[in-house]
C-alpha cells in the first residue's frame, strides 16, 4: 500500500474519531437557565412550589410549621463516563432569598444539591430536606453533596453560627465550612443573595463564592480540592434543597443558571451565565420568571434618543415663541419671573417655619438626654435596617419594635429600637434614654446611640447574637446547659444590683423577664429593655401608678398599690430563676381532659407545693437530664422562693441574692407553706373582691371589706 494511501485512511480514521468524540463530548454537556425552563423541565417534592414565577422551597404559612421541599431539574445530568479520566466539570449560578414574617422564630435553610435520587425528601430542621433522621447512614435519600445556606445553629450538626456555608458530603456536618457574616452576608435579611458554584473537573478544585452584587467576588468565600467522582454516580440529579424548624421562615429560589461538560472550558474556572438583562417578550404560562430587566446606562441609545427628542420639542418650542414677537416673549419672561419669585418666596417662608420647629424640638430633646454617647443620622439608621424592613424585626420591646441593622460605614451588625408614635410611646422612649444612657455595667445592654429626626425616635444597642433568654430556654433545639443557666442568673442578679444600689439614682426595671434578657457571644446575660423603668432617688418613696408587665413576673404588692420598689424586681427575679431552674414559663396553660377548657399553671404557685411535699428537686427541667450538681440546683429553687415570697420585706435584696448565688452568704430558711402576705385598703391602689382573669385577659378587682389576704393571682399584660 502506498504511502498516500495510507495517508488517507488515518486522516480519515483521525477525522471519524474526532467526529465521534465531539458527538459523545456534545451528548455529556447540560446546560440551562430559568429563561428557557418549564414546569416540566422541574421536579418539585414535598413542600416546594411555585410563586410568582420564583421556586419557593418551603410552604408559605403565616403560622409556625416544619417542613421540607425539593425542586430538581428533571433529567439526570452525567458527571462521569468511561472515556474520561476525570468527573464532569460545572458551574452554577443561581439567586435566592430567605425570608421570615416572625424573624424571632427558628429558622432552617437551603441547599444546592446534587443527589443520585428525584424522589427522596429529607427531614425538616437542621437536616434541611437533605438526610432522615432514621436513615443517616444509609440508603438514597442519605446520598448527596451539598453546599447548605443555613440559618439554625445546629449543635448536634457543629454549626458555627445560624449564618453560614458549608460543604455536605453524605453528611449533615460540613466538611468544609465559611461565615458569611465574613462576607457581609445576612442569611435571614430577607434581601436577595447571589452564589456561584464552580468545580474543575481536570483541576478538581471546588470554588464557592457569594455576593449581594451581580459581579461575582474576585476571591471565593470557600476554595478547596476535592475528589468529587468519589461522591456522584454515572448519572445525578442537580437542584435545591430547603426546610423549616417551626417557623415561618420561606426560602426562594428566584433565578438559576447550569452548565456541564467534559471538556476543558469549565475546568479554568469559568462561570455559569448571570441571569440576562431582559425579559421574555412573550412568556408561556407555565414558564419560570427571567430576572428584572436593567435599566440602561447613561450613554445608551436609549438615553441618547430621549435626549434628541428633549432638544427637538425645545427647539420647537422656542421657533413658536419667536413667531410671536418680542412683545410675547417679554410677557412670557414677565410673568415666569413673578410665578417664580412668588414660589420662592413662599417656599422659604414656609421652610424657615419648619426649620425653627424642628430645631426647637430637636434642641429641648437634646436637653434631656445630654449624655449620650452619639447621635445617628436617620438616614444612617434607615439605611442600616433596609427602610425599616419587616424582616428585619427581632423583638418588640415596650412601645417600640427592635430591627436588625448594619450600619454602612463601620460594618457594625447593631439592633435598632423605634419609638411606637404615641404619646405614651415616645414618654416611655424618652425615659428609656435618659436611664439607660447614664448606666455603665457588662450585665446591661449597652446603648450606642441614639437619633432624634423626621418625628422619630430610635435608640441603637449592641446586638446580641445568641438572642434572648427566652427563646434560648423555649425554642433553641438543644436544651441551654445548667453552667450557662447559672451564669446567667448571676449576671441578671448583677445587673439589678448596681440598678438598685450602685447607682447614682436607685432605678426600678418594672419589667425583668426572660425575654427581657440578651445573651452575647459567650452566654453572659445582658439585661435590656427599659422602657418601663423608673429612676428615684435613693431612700424616697415611689409614686403610685398604673400597674405594668407581664404575668407571672409581677409582684402581689405592686398589683394591688401601683407602687414600684426594688422589692417589686426582687419577685420578677425570683419567677426568672424559677423559670430558667425548671424549663416552665411563670404562667402555662394546661388541659386536664379531651374536650375540657385550658386552666392556668401558676410556676411559683407549683414549686412553692413541691417545697411543701419535700420535692423541690422534681422542679429541676427534665430535659437537662440530671446534668447538674443537685446541691446547686436546690440552693437556686431556694433562691428563686425567697425572692418570690409575698411579703416584700422579707425577700432578700438583690446584693443579697448575688452573695448567695457566688457563696459568700447563706441562702435565708424558706417555709415550707407559702406565706399569705396581708394589706389594708387605705393602701391599695386598686380593691379586691374577686378577681377575674384568665391566661390570655385583663385582671379585674374590686372590694368593699377593710382588710385582704393575698396569696397570689394569676395575672396576664397589664398597662
């Protein structure tokens, strides 16, 4: 055969071959966007669903819930095959947001999956709908990678924080995990969050980065190597993943781009495409929403056609002016220039009139709170907390609702404390800061600023990232370990100690209670909200007024007088103790029966009955296990009780109660019997005959007799 033959049959051979690889390459690759996606191009499970053109992971309740949704793209993607040495390389790039009409309750999250199985959902909560909490180990459901956005701090699953990423292999621990608090991403802001997603087959280099920008981060949050063909079959499904832990928070998914293939384009690290800048000019029923068009830029055609068409009407306008003759267009100018200096004159009048009132208003409120620590701008604080955003509601507090902010310039995660707009509201602001701005202790949140602008008035405090106290004991998914219970009763009893006898004037909280508590990053207790406080003088008796708190926290005393001492806090810190001790909230509904009306469980009432039986112990939360020192335990019941007593005198006071609490002072005999505490009507702000009140209802109280004993009452908000 000769030399030109042979020739031609390799080029041919050569030619068939590359053609055939093409074709087996072209048949591997996969790749779409929520642009050409339909209904049938999706597989959504368990909760998932579509709303307004977005994919929602999670159900849409105005009403706590738990549970877990899926949505996959419907074909099976190849991420390996025989030709090649190397698993498929991809890159993904989708936006999402997560939302909460509670933002108090507990999250849950989502995550890009890619998983062997399109039928399988997983739990709710911390498992995220990626793993069963029967089947961790084994089976399809149980096999996945994943890149999981969570927002619960999952002990049992080693979460950092309740605000990262992290990579799933099999596993609900992450094997590799990143803060996006570093990033200056807020998981549960509510605003929408870009990731792209990238693994380079031949580099087996696995990128994550997030943004709120469209531009993705030059560096990624996450960079690692990994073996992904250890983890992914022949063939695997690609999607997202998302559950909630009895809450109300929603996740969506609202724009999605991926590509895969075997070649080496993806391999450099090249990213999916961002969603483009226009719509679909006709889109089907059942398609997925494209992302909202851009606006053009400022040297766009488009820009440039306004302008000419804006030169051309004046251009006109001025030849119609000039056909009249000089004379119309002195009368024009004329009459211009006095409609102007008519405006201006009004305007400014009426400006130096808003001026004045603003800077005397402002200027008597600077008065009042002269010690400060800094005055914010409301644009600064608006800004910080998206306008206001209703996810980014933490707590309310007494007339006025807490945000969540980030102040721009220093990067600061901040809560931010409105004033409500009433009268009374903004009294009890005004109080507030001009208490809590003098006070100095670590066991009190402290007050960073304060703004006064636009009829609003909004106080600024650290943020506490472990919450309050009471969604710790309630709603946290491991119970809070009895060392940190007991350093937080220390801290709160601390805290009413300098309140009560360190300061320059005495101050009375009027309103301790668990939610009332902040912990930081360490658990220590910072006690906040002082909205209701009340500041004398030392050794003066306090006025009588209208009684104000929450059931269960309130003294007999300061029910039936008005009259708030430091004895009144001494008993809202005696139902505290009790209620971290026994895991039981002051005041709990109970159903004795199927069909029977719910009664009210009083906590003082109960453990005082167990004092009496000789079963203080059985108080202790079962759901600590018996993880305590039982000498402790008893010793702080016994504490909880004699600051409960009836009788204020004989509670002890809070200096007391800290020396107690560390060991340097005995714990006062505490009876057996709960004491009955006895008052005279010449000192009652309000009569007793009967009383009227239910778990969820106002109190109501009247007399005729002479003299009263007073041996508790159940009691709900009273202002």
């Amino acid at each position: 055969m000769s030399q030109r033959i042979r020739s031609v049959i390799f080029t041919t051979v050569l030619h068939l071959y590359l053609c055939f690889s093409n074709f087996l390459i072209t048949s591997a690759v996969t790749e779409f966007d929520f642009g050409t996606l339909t209904l049938s191009s999706l597989k959504l499970l368990g909760d998932a669903h579509l709303n307004n053109g977005s994919v929602r992971l999670t159900r849409d309740l105005a009403v706590p819930n738990s549970g877990a949704g899926r949505v996959l793209y419907s074909k099976p993607v190849r991420f390996k095959q025989p030709s090649t040495p190397f698993p498929a390389s991809f890159s993904t790039f989708f936006t999402f947001s997560v939302s909460n009409l509670n933002p108090s309750s507990i999250g849950g999250g989502l995550a890009f999956i890619i998983s062997p199985d399109d039928e399988v959902v997983g739990d709710a909560g911390g498992f995220l709908g990626l793993q069963s909490l029967d089947d961790p180990g084994s089976g399809s459901g149980s096999s996945f990678v994943a890149v999981e956005f969570d927002t619960l701090m999952d002990v049992e699953f080693k979460d950092i924080n309740s605000n990262h990423v992290g990579l799933d292999l099999n596993s609900m621990v992450s094997s590799q995990v990143g803060d996006l608090g570093a990033a200056d991403i807020d998981l549960k802001s509510g605003d929408l969050v870009n990731c792209w997603i990238e693994f380079g087959g031949s580099s087996r280099v696995f990128n994550i980065s997030v943004s709120y920008s469209n531009l993705k981060p030059r560096d990624p949050l996450l960079s690692f190597p990994l073996d992904l063909d250890q983890f992914v079959n022949d063939f695997m499904y690609v999607g997202f993943s998302g559950s909630t832990q009895g809450s109300t928070e929603t996740h969506s998914v609202d724009w999605w781009s991926f590509s895969s293939s075997f070649d080496s384009i993806l391999s450099t690290g090249s990213a999916a495409p961002p969603p483009p800048t226009t719509t679909l000019m006709n889109p089907t029923a059942n398609s997925v929403k494209s992302p909202p068009p851009s606006l053009p830029p400022t040297g766009s055609a488009s820009a440039s056609s306004t302008s000419t068409t804006q030169k051309n009407s004046k251009s006109s306008c001025h030849n119609q002016l000039c056909k009249q003759g000089p004379g119309a267009v002195a009368g024009v100018v004329t009459a211009g220039a006095f409609v102007l200096a008519l405006f201006a004159g009004v305007f400014v009048w009426v400006y130096n009139k808003k001026i004045r009132h603003v800077k005397k208003s402002e200027s008597s409120f600077a008065s009042d709170v002269i010690k400060m620590p800094k005055e914010f701008s409301y644009r600064e604080l608006k800004a910080a907390t998206k306008c206001f955003n209703a996810n980014r509601v933490i707590g309310h507090g007494a007339f006025g609702i807490v945000y969540k902010g980030i102040l721009s310039e220093t990067g600061d995660i901040v809560a931010v404390k409105r004033c409500s707009h009433s009268s009374q509201g903004k009294n009890e602001f005004l109080s507030e800061l001009s208490i809590i701005g003098t006070l100095r202790h670590r066991n009190l949140v402290r007050l960073q600023g304060w703004c006064h602008e636009k009829g609003e008035i909004l106080l600024v405090y650290d943020l506490m990232p472990n919450g309050s106290l009471d969604k710790a004991l309630f709603e946290a998914r491991m119970p809070l370990p009895w060392p940190h219970r007991r350093k937080i009763l220390l801290g709160v009893a601390s805290a009413l100690a300098y309140l009560h006898q360190e300061c320059e004037n005495q101050v009375i909280h009027r309103d301790v209670k668990a939610s009332n508590i902040m912990l930081d990053e360490g658990f220590n207790a910072r006690l906040g909200d002082f909205g209701l406080a009340r500041q004398i003088e030392h050794d003066k008796s306090p006025d009588a007024t209208a009684a104000a708190g929450t059931m269960g926290y309130l003294a007999p005393e300061y029910l039936l007088t008005g009259r708030a001492t430091e004895k009144t806090d001494v008993f809202s810190y005696g139902a505290v103790v009790l209620e971290v001790a026994s895991g039981r909230r002051p005041i709990e509904k109970e159903v004795s029966g199927v069909g029977k009306t719910a009664a009210c469980s009083n906590l003082v009432e109960w453990v005082w009955s167990l004092h009496r039986d000789e079963r203080l112990l059985t108080a202790a939360d079962p759901r600590l296990e018996a993880q305590f020192d039982e000498a402790e335990m008893r010793k702080v019941l016994l504490v909880g009780l004699a600051c409960s007593q009836p009788d204020p005198n004989v509670r002890p006071t809070m200096r007391a109660v800290v020396q107690m609490l560390v060991g340097e002072a005995e714990v006062p005999i505490v009876p057996k019997t709960k004491p009955t505490a006895t008052f005279s009507t010449s000192h009652l702000l309000l009569s007793l005959q009967d009383s009227v009140s239910d778990c969820n209802g106002m109190i109501t109280i009247s007399t005729s007799s002479s003299e009263n004993s007073f041996n508790g009452l159940g009691v709900d908000h009273i202002v």
